[in-house]
C-alpha cells in the first residue's frame, strides 16, 4: 500500500478543521435506518430550507459551543477514530494469534513496550549502528549510512529530523512520468527562523534547551560529557550551515532543480547519488526534484566537503532522534524537548513518555486496519457497498449517453474513462502487511523492518497499469478518493459505516448518501480536470473546444446560482466552488439515477411508503440532506466562503436539491418556493 497524497482529495465530509476538531461534539443518533424520519421537523417546510427542515432539531439538541467551529453528525466518526483504534490494539493484545495483523500489532506493542523501561546503558543494536556511523571513512560509506539513518524509523527519510534533507516519492501529475523522487534540504536555525515566523518565543532559550537535550543525547550513548558538548556544537553548527545555505542560495535555481541522474553522475562531483537511492531501496528512481532554494550540486558538496568527524556526529545525533522511541525513556523525552525547542515551542513541562498505542497507529495503520476490517466490515458490506458503486457507474455511463453539451467524440472518450475505472471498495484483495515479519526482541529491529517495508510500497516503483491497483490509503480511512491520475475510486471501509452507510439499511437511505457522495467522486473524472487526463494516465486533454464552450455555458448557470448573497455572510466565490458544485449537483442526480433502477429488483419503486412514513424518493433526499447536517459558526463560515472550493454545508443541501425536478414533486413543492429553480442547473 502506498499512502502518496492525491492529486484531488475531495472531501465531502467536511472534517476541516477550521479552529478546534478534537472538541466537535459527539453523535448520539441511533444508528442508519431506524432515524431518518425521527430526524426531521415536521413543523418546517421542506420546500422553504431543506437543510433546516432536515437538520435543525439536531442542531438544536446539540448546539455549537463555544470554541467549537464545525459540527455535524458525521463528526461522530472521526470523533471515534482514536477510541476504536486503541480497542483494536488492546484487543490484539488479548488475542495475538487470532489473526495475522493481531500478531503484528501485538508483536509491535510488546517490542515497544519492552523498549520503554528504564535503562542504565544504550543497548548493543544501537551501539551497532553508533559504530557503523564512526566507520564512515569515504564519500561511498557515507552515501550508505545516510540512508541507513533514515531508514532506522518509519517514515526517517522524510522526518525533519531527517539527515540532510528529506526524499519523497509522488505520483501526482506533475512529477509524471514515475521514478521522480523530490528532495529538500533540513537543518534549521533558532535565530533566524525565530524571528522569520511570528517573533514570539525566545530563540536564545529554545537554542540553550535544544543544545542541552542533544548534549544529553550524546552522553546516554556513551560519550564523555566532555566530547557530547563538542558533537553537540558541531551538529548545530552544520544544521545552522544547512539552514543558512537554504536560504542564501536562491540563485540558478528554477530550471536546475529537476535533474536527470545521468546528468548528476556527470556534472555534480562529490555525492553518490545512485548509491545513496539504491541504499535505500529507490534504485528505481531515475530523477531527482530538488524542492529547496538549494540546487543538486550545491547540496552535493556541502555533504561531500564537510569534515569528516563533523559529519559522524551529526549522523549519530540524526540516528538518535530518528530512533529515539526505540533507545529508551531517556532518548525519547530528549528527543521531544529538542523537538520542542527546535519548533520554537518549548514547555516548562517533561514531555510524555512513549505511548507505543499511539506509535502502533502511525507505524502499522495497515495492520490496523485489517483488524478494522476484520471485526467492522463483512462480506456482505462489501458486496452491498460493491453493488452501489457499481450502479453509480452505470448512471455515469447512462449519463453522458444523455449530456448534451457533450460531442460524440468525447462521449466516447468519456465511457472509456468510466469503464477503465479501477473501483476500490472497502480493502484490499490481500493484506500486504502479512508479508512483514516482526521480531518481538528488539524494537530497533522492527522499526528498521517496518520502514524497509513501508519504503518498498512508497516508492513508486511500478508500471503505470500495475502501480494503479495499489491501495494508497488504509482502508480503515474515513473518506472516499478519486484519484485522477490513476482513474481509481476508493471508497474504503472506514467510511462505510453509519451515517454514510449500512448493508441492512434501505436503498433509498444508502443511494441518498454514500450514494451522492460515490457519485460526486466519479463526475470529478470527467470534470474540467478530470478531461485533463485520459483512462491511461496520460496527461492529454480530451475533451473538444466545442465541448469546453458548451461546458463554459452550461456550468455558468452553477456560477450564477452559487454566487448568491448569504444573509450576514455575502457572495461566495462561486467560481473557486464551481468544480465541487457541479459534482455535488452531479453526484445527487447519479445517486437519484442509481436508485430508480436498483428499486424494481427490490419489488420497490420511488413511490413506495415505509413504515417510517416517508417514501424512497422523500427518504432519498433526507438521507442526503442528513450527510450535510453540519453546523458552522459564523467566524468558519466567513473563512470557508473565502477559502474552501466547497460551497458551505447550508448552500450544498439546498442548491443541490433545488435543481432536481425530483424533490419539487418528492414534497409537493409549488413552482414559487425557494427550494425550486425556474432554471434548474444541469450538467450531469
Ligand atoms: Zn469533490
């Protein structure tokens, strides 16, 4: 599994956190299926704010307070992220050979936690690596061991505290074709950047805390304090060089800083590039973007003409704040006060100890997540939820058939898109993770596994056609991803769980809600960013200049409609919003489409009136309305309407309604009422 970071990411949960997410307040609905209708208010009219007529009693009983920007009924699931989590782990622990991600996760906390207790020396793996370090007599050796620090912990080699510099690995459209790694430069400088970001804070103090906690790194491994006092200097004097020369160097950057590795190998002396890569395990990787005011060969001689005994120090401090949480209490506390100091934010308090539950959920989200899967998610949910998907996509197909601002030639071109479509639902065909082997001894030891493992899947290595199939988030995730580079949907198991979803509940209440947002994900192929890359990846605009009039028409009417002034609040920038609307608009339509042909296999059509009084078509819409039932306070409303490409909460429920002849006949609505468009907005 590869966890890159998306070209487009739309959330249509809106777990932004504007001022405070941990304090949005928690959900206390009874589950999907048996409160939708107890949601509404009968008393408020449909017609006139459907989001109001949907949502105010919840509001009402749960109130914004005060400090708290957002809230919603979907912040229930990731209010209870953390706390399942921990549930997950513990269970594991109980039951360890239940299950292989069992084994693994209670294999890593017991390694962890063994780690922890007190100790008088440094162990033997670590004083290990502590003489490989001072073994490093020649350019080569060092390219190695750069690599060897930064593999010595998950995610080392793109850590701040990483040696040099950071390496990570894209996919997204601007670093196509695949092999390119981007590096930029680390070190940092307490004076300067002090006074560079906010001015607060003592610099000259965090410098004193910083110094001191490394000095005292030195010496819990083993140093005379004579000899950590100097390392200490000379690591900060090489970060403040590294810093400095970031900053000073912004000339003949620009067209430099993306280098092919037969170019470096001829023109930058000094660093070993290919060999530092193939160290890693990204031999793969072909070009190399430097994202720094710094160039590949400036950063190349300063790592080959530092002086050597300089250059061990530094790497041996690097290795030591990497694997702090495997060295032992003394190492972490001082690693996260020079943390602190570093970040300009140094407390008066001791830091916390490790608390290896939280370390198991950033170094083994995998493994979580098969436990998530195993105990939250059945084969019957994924079938379910495989069966939606699948009808959405089917409603795109039969969509464009029908779009008129669409030619013949991109329609064609369109279906090819949507049918290439690689559909992720719920988790992965195999658990990788299985493949990783733990060592329960020695938690140094599974640190490194673990990052060797995780370095092999994110890296991208593979062709393009296999690369695509890779899961890039834990399927544990609470959100659902296009991804437009690859034309992959992932709809992972973590959202497919109430409000969005339940393999007993309706389909009226399914479609109207993970339903939407399905479909919202799909427009977003084929979308005015979506035409920009073909069902092959190929960065290739495939739509026609009559086709990008027609569409320039057609989604004025969105433009128009968004731009309309919110009392107290004024006009959105409907423009910044139009992509998002018209797969909001888009995505509703698709579900509605989605639904009227699922129904008759179900002995069921719109008109049909449950038990809870509401018919499908009416229990569609509240399922969809109840998704948006997001409260935002007007201080995050004012911010949001400035920067966010969704429109607010309010506006996404009720214009989205408002366009669909559906809902007008759905409550009876009159032509005149403010739930009704004259001229409805169509693009899908
Ligand atoms: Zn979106």
């Amino acid at each position: 599994m590869r966890y890159a970071a998306l070209a487009v990411l739309t959330l249509f949960l809106s777990k932004h956190c504007f001022a405070q997410c941990a304090s949005t307040k928690s959900l206390d609905s009874p589950p999907i299926g048996t409160s939708l209708a107890d949601l509404i208010d009968p008393t408020l009219d449909p017609c006139s704010n459907f989001q109001a007529y949907v949502c105010h009693r919840w509001f009402v009983s749960h109130p914004l307070t005060p400090g708290v920007s957002m809230s919603g009924i979907a912040s229930r699931l990731f209010e209870g992220e953390g706390i399942l989590r921990h549930r997950l782990i513990e269970e594991a622990e109980l039951a360890p050979r239940s299950t292989p991600a069992n084994k693994l996760i209670s294999m890593y906390v017991s390694a962890c936690k063994q780690a922890q207790k007190p100790k008088e020396k440094i162990g033997p793996k670590a004083k290990e690596e502590l003489r490989k370090i001072d073994g490093i007599s020649n350019g080569r050796q060092l390219a190695r061991e750069i690599a060897r620090v930064q593999l010595s912990t998950p995610g080392g080699w793109s850590d701040a505290s990483s040696p040099f510099f950071t390496i990570s690995f894209s996919d997204s459209v601007e670093v196509m074709p695949r092999g390119v790694a981007t590096i930029e430069v680390t070190g940092h400088s307490f004076i300067r950047e002090a006074s560079a970001q906010t001015g607060v804070g003592n610099s000259e103090l965090d410098k004193q805390h910083y110094n001191r906690s490394i000095e005292a790194m030195f010496v819990l491994a083993g140093e005379s304090s004579a000899r950590a006092k100097a390392d200490a200097e000379w690591s900060t004097v090489l970060e403040e060089a590294l810093a400095a020369f970031r900053k000073n160097s912004s000339g003949a950057n620009g067209h430099d800083s993306l280098r092919d590795l037969t170019y470096v190998k001829k023109s930058v002396p000094g660093f070993d590039w290919k060999l530092y890569l193939n160290s890693l395990g990204a031999g793969h990787v072909r070009v190399l973007k430097v994202n720094s005011q710094i160039n590949l060969a400036q950063l190349s001689n300063l790592i080959s003409h530092s002086p050597m005994p300089e250059m061990r120090a530094y790497l041996r401090l690097h290795f030591l704040l990497l694997a702090s949480k495997g060295l032992g209490p003394g190492f972490a506390r001082a690693a996260a006060i020079a943390a602190e100091a570093k970040n300009n934010e140094t407390e008066d308090s001791q830091p916390p100890a490790v608390d290896c539950y939280a370390a198991a959920s950033d170094d083994m989200p995998d493994a979580i997540a098969e436990a998530y899967v195993g105990e939250k998610f059945s084969l019957e949910d994924r079938a379910k939820a495989m069966s939606i998907v699948v009808a959405i996509q089917n409603a795109l197909l039969r969509a464009v058939d029908h779009a008129s601002w669409m030619g013949e030639e991109t329609k064609s071109e369109a279906r090819s898109k949507v049918k290439a479509m690689i559909l992720n639902v719920g988790y992965p065909e195999s658990w990788h993770i299985n493949q990783l082997r733990l060592d329960k001894k020695d938690y140094l030891v599974d640190l490194r596994r673990i990052a060797a493992f995780q370095l092999a899947s994110n890296t991208n290595s593979k062709e393009f056609e296999n690369d695509r199939k890779e899961w890039r988030v834990p399927p544990d995730t609470m959100n659902a991803f296009e991804d437009p580079v690859a034309n992959v949907l992932t709809v992972p198991a973590g959202i497919l769980q109430y409000p969005f979803f339940a393999s007993k509940a309706t389909d009226s209440e399914n479609m109207g809600s993970i339903g939407v947002i399905i479909g919202h994900e799909m427009t977003h192929g084929l979308d005015s960013e979506g035409e920009t890359v073909d069902s092959h990846g190929r960065a290739r605009d495939w739509w026609t200049d009559a086709d990008k009039q027609r569409y320039t028409e057609a989604s004025g009417c969105y433009v128009r409609q968004y731009a309309e002034e919110i009392p107290g609040l004024g006009r959105p920038d409907s423009k910044l919003t139009l992509n998002e609307d018209v797969a909001d608009n888009g995505g509703l339509a698709l579900a509605l489409s989605a639904l009227t042909e699922t129904l008759p296999g179900h002995e069921q059509d719109l008109q049909v009136v449950g038990p809870d009084g509401l018919s499908n078509l009416q229990r569609f819409f509240v399922a969809f309305g109840s998704t948006g039932c997001t409260e935002v306070s007007a201080e995050a409303s004012r911010y949001l309407l400035a920067h966010s490409v969704h429109a607010l909460p309010m506006i996404r429920v009720n214009n989205a309604v408002s366009n669909m002849p559906a809902f007008r006949s759905a409550f009876g609505c009159s032509a005149k009422a403010p739930m009704v468009k004259p001229d409805p907005c169509v693009i899908w």
